[in-house]
C-alpha cells in the first residue's frame, strides 16, 4: 500500500507531493465494495475552527518547501 499527503477541501484534492499512478491493465475490473473520495472524506471528522483558502495554500507552500518541492 501506498499513502501520499494531500488536502481535500470539500471539492478538490491538493497532494502535497507529486503522485503517479499507473495502470497495468487496460480495464480494471469494478468492484462493489469500492466507494468514491467523497464517501471517504464525508468521513473525516474536523472539530477545529475552519481554515480558510489563504492558510490552505499557505501549508501547502510550506509541505512543498519541506519536501523540497519549491519554487525557484
């Protein structure tokens, strides 16, 4: 298994690292006991303050310049 950080803000997920999946087959076969992203983060409980866009990107600036992912 692999496991990656990100941040999901209700309609999008920002990794805070570069991910690639590959696919080894051409169609992969549907499962009924696999559940969407939305499913999984409806689950996620959050009892803190919300945070706002601006301090979202600014951990995501932060995560990236820790994992050397920074700009110029």
């Amino acid at each position: 298994m692999f496991a990656a950080q990100g941040i999901y803000d209700g309609k999008r997920l920002q990794m805070l690292e570069p991910v690639i999946i590959t696919f080894l087959e051409a169609t992969a076969p549907v499962r009924s006991d696999t559940v969407g992203l939305e499913t999984v983060a409806g689950c996620l409980k959050w009892t803190g303050k919300a945070k706002t866009l601006k301090e979202m990107d600014a951990a995501i600036a932060r995560g990236a310049k820790e994992h050397g992912h920074g700009r110029g």
